[in-house]
C-alpha cells in the first residue's frame, strides 16, 4: 500500500513538472539581417507546442528619411529630426497611434505542422483572411561541435543548405524547442541566429526573455481561408490602391497650394 502511495506521488510530481514546462512561454525578437538598419523586428511567443509572431515596426527608423512638416502653410517633407525633433515625435505617435486602430497581422503554427496560419484584414475589401502557408522541409542540417555564447545561451552550430545557399544556425539545447525564425526549424533546440554566409540573409535574435510573463496575442482562426500565393496578389492589389489614393490626394493638395512642389 505505501509503495503504490509513493508511486503515485511520484507520477503526479512528474506530471506537475512536465505540465509545468509545456506552459513556459519564450518570447524572441528577431531583426531581419537584410536591412543595416532594424526597421522593424519580428516578435515571436515560443511554447513546448506552438508559436505565435507579430511583426513589429521601428516607426523612428523607417520614418527618419522623411516626413511631413507643415511649413508656411504648406507640406513639406524632411529629413532634419534635430531641427524638427518637435514636428518628427508628433508624427511618429500619431502613425503608432494610428497602428494600434488597426488590426494586428497575427501568425501561429502548432510545431508539429508544416502550415503556418495568418490572419489578414483588408482594409479595401473590410474583410478578414486566414492565409495557410506550407512551410518547406527543414530536415537536411548536419551538426557541428562547435559551442559559442550567443545571447547567454551556450548554442551549438548546424548548417543547411536552403535555396541553393549554405545557412548557418546557432541553437540552444537550453531551450529545447524545435523552431526559429521564419520558416527555419527543425533542430533539437530553439534557433536563436541563423545567416548565409555573406551575413545578408537570415535572423538574428537581439532580445530574449526566458520565461515571458506578459500576456501573448492572441490568434483568432476567423475569416476566409487563402493560400500564401493568393494573399501575395491581393497585398499587390490593396498597395497599388492605397499608392493610388495617396497619390491623387497629393495632386489635389498641390493645386489647392496646400503641399510644396518637389
């Protein structure tokens, strides 16, 4: 009686801590290698299970190149942000402002499926879209031995040959958790770094919290189903409608004398 006792104590303290470790949340930042400067990062929430990602833009970076300064009256366009450090701040909290009506372009893929899922709205059509995305084989990397920190995290190296070029990854067995960035996966570790070799493809992770404690995005699987290459034609469409929009707002501004001719 005492050792069947015992037995079951020791099944359900090994259930708690299995149960305890699929419930950790990790959550990466990733910057896109191919940009000198991170114009955005790629958020991602990484369980024992599934992962959700959200891409994040830096507003400041994308936006420092250019924007709107009323002038005498007129719109001009600016670069200078010490001068119009003032104006620069406006416009930036009021484009995050505006992102926060918007809504959230949301990923999530069980680790087990090779169909990535995202939610889409149209702001052109007001309707809601769930583009399915198969992910390609990820089962050709070759370990190597050797062991870098990267992150505080002891990583070990694979490499993959993937679109006719050579990948190398940095994984950690510390977070035992068969996914990355992107479409990349399928080591025994979470990928935390993954690049070609000219450095000018890949992902890097530049924040990690181990375990996250704030609350995840949550994906909501309503709407039309699409494929990616669908999505990709109606992206093409809505941004040449908004292109155009923008454009025949600018002309009437500038024969209203209201925007400086450039």
């Amino acid at each position: 009686m005492k050792t069947f006792q015992l037995t079951c104590i020791f099944l359900f303290v090994c259930i708690l801590q299995l149960t305890a470790q699929n419930s950790i949340v990790y959550s990466v930042k990733y910057k896109d290698l191919k940009s000198a400067t991170v114009l955005g990062t790629y958020n991602y929430w990484f369980t024992a299970n599934q992962l959700v990602t959200v891409r994040e833009s830096n507003l400041r970076a994308m936006y420092m190149r250019g924007f709107p300064v009323l002038i005498n009256g007129k719109m001009t366009t600016q670069s200078d942000t010490v001068t119009y450090n003032k104006e620069f701040n406006e416009f930036i909290q009021e484009m995050a402002d505006d992102q926060k009506k918007q809504a959230q372009t949301i990923s999530f893929r069980e680790l087990q499926s090779s169909i990535l899922k995202m939610s889409y709205y149209n702001d052109y059509l007001k309707k809601n879209f769930i583009v399915h995305d198969t992910l390609p084989n990820m089962d050709g990397w070759k370990m190597l031995d050797e062991i870098v920190m990267f992150m505080g995290f002891r990583c070990q190296k694979a490499i993959l040959q993937y679109k006719n070029e050579e990948y190398t990854a940095l994984f950690t067995p510390e977070i035992p958790i068969n996914a990355g960035p992107n479409v990349f996966r399928g080591l025994p570790g979470l990928i935390l770094k993954v690049s070609n070799k000219q450095a000018n493809m890949g992902y890097e992770a530049i924040e990690i919290q181990a375990p996250f404690k704030g609350s995840v995005p949550t994906f909501v699987s309503k709407g039309e189903i699409i494929s990616y290459k669908e999505w990709i034609v109606m992206l093409r469409e809505r941004n040449q409608k908004s292109s155009e929009s923008m454009k025949n707002m600018i002309n009437d501004l500038k024969k209203q004398g209201a925007v400086e001719n450039q």
